[in-house]
C-alpha cells in the first residue's frame, strides 16, 4: 500500500485505474501464444509423420525444451503485464493529482500535479467496444515541463472527467490563504489583510 504525504485539510477523494479489458486483452494474447505451438506440433506430427528426428525422439526433447522455456517467458511477460495493471493509477486528492507509473519490473515513480496546473483535460473513448464498457483515454494538457499527462484505458473516463472538474473547481473556490497572499504586504503594513493593506497609504 502507497503512502502519500498529504497536506493538512488535504484528503483522497478519487483513485483512477485502469478498466479490466487492458489486462484480459494481454491474457487473451498471451494464452494463444501458448497454444500455438503444440497446434503446430500437432500438424507437424500429423501431416509430416516420417520427418527426421520424429521416431528417434530427439526432435521431441528438443521441442519440449524450447516450449518449457516459452512458457517460462509467456507467465514471467503476463506477471510483468498484470503488475503494470494493477500498479498503475491516479490518486486524486483536494489539491493534487499523485501519478503513480510502473516503469519495470521494480521501478516505479510517484509524481505529483497541483490542480492550479491543470489547463485542459480531455477523454477520448472511440469504437464500439470502449463505448459499451465505458473505457477510454484521459489527457491532461498541463502548464509545467510535462506538457501532456495521458492515462490509458482509464475506468468510465466521463465520470472521472466530471469529477476532477469538480475537485479542481472547489479548489479554485476556497479562499486564498493570508499568509500566502499577502505575506511581504501583511509584514510592512503590519495588518493581516492584503486588501487593507493595498488602502494603506
């Protein structure tokens, strides 16, 4: 379990991951890789029954081999796919947004983006399936060095949209804080409001 370092009055409001169609796709691929080679074994021996090697048995130890160790490759790919699945997601909170990236196998980076910097997010959902499961891209345009955050396949896009929308405009809505407003004014006027002190002459 991830622990983020919170601000005080900040709280967890949405986790984004990803929907369960990127996980069954990779499953789905990964399963016929294992069944086409004993298909192709099997026509082999089937059409081809005298062809060398067959009935002395070599071509057998040396064909069990290889498939022993492809299958070692297809599980140890398919463990790697299902850690990125689970491992990848948004956390959401009142101030931020913690993007949470598998990169391989044991690492992983953990940012952060303040809502302030947000400037247009976007969804894309295109084809029939991503509209009936409701999955699809959401795309983060921001105003820092990463320019453009996507999250792929993402759980109902559209209601994430509307929420983050919403968080980010309770944000913008709370007050400013005094301290972080008009620290410099506050300190030579020696008053706690900005505003008074821009009316003090």
């Amino acid at each position: 379990m991830i622990k983020f370092n919170l601000n005080p009055n900040e709280q967890i409001v949405l986790t984004v991951r990803k929907h369960w169609i990127a996980i069954i796709g990779q499953l789905v691929a990964l399963i016929v890789a294992m069944i086409v080679p004993l298909i192709l074994l099997l026509v082999i021996q089937a059409f081809v029954p005298n062809f060398p090697g067959w009935q002395a048995g070599h071509l057998i130890y040396l064909y069990s081999f290889a498939y022993s160790i492809w299958l070692m490759l297809s599980w140890s790919l398919f463990f790697f796919a299902w850690t990125e699945y689970h491992l990848d997601f948004w956390v959401v909170t009142t101030h931020r947004i913690f993007l949470v990236e598998q990169q391989a196998m044991f690492a992983r980076e953990i940012s952060s983006l303040t809502l302030d910097k947000i400037q247009d997010l976007t969804i894309d959902i295109e084809g029939f399936l991503p509209t009936m499961l409701k999955f699809g891209d959401i795309l983060i345009e921001t105003a820092g060095e990463r320019k453009k955050l996507a999250f792929i396949n993402a759980r109902d896009p559209e209601a994430i949209k509307i929420a983050i929308n919403s968080i980010q405009k309770d944000f913008y809505s709370r007050p400013v804080p005094v301290a972080a407003a008009g620290s410099n004014a506050g300190s030579n006027a020696g008053m706690g409001s900005p505003n008074v002190a821009q009316n003090t002459p």
